[in-house]
C-alpha cells in the first residue's frame, strides 16, 4: 500500500525521529551507491559521428 494512502487511512500514524534516521541514512546510501555505479553520463545518448 502506498504511504499516502497508509496515512490517509491511519491519521494518527507519525514517525519517530529514529525512524526518519533510519530511512535518510538507506536514502543517502542508495544515492551513493547509484553515483558510484552509474556515472553521470551513463544515461546520455553518445554521440554518432557520420561514416
């Protein structure tokens, strides 16, 4: 189930500040992880010269 339909269904839910800890730390180390393996240029299309 998405969150916001989680939360629309259960107003009084609310995270801890450990809990928002835990899922900014996952969220910078899956950043981090995907810069190091795919470079920044990896989704540009190359350029083709003529032939």
């Amino acid at each position: 189930m998405p969150l916001f339909l989680y939360a629309f269904i259960h107003p009084d839910t609310v995270l801890a500040e450990d809990q928002k800890e835990v899922i900014h730390n996952w969220e910078v180390a899956s950043l981090n992880t995907m810069e190091n393996k795919f470079p920044v240029d990896s989704l540009q299309k190359k350029k083709q010269g003529f032939k």
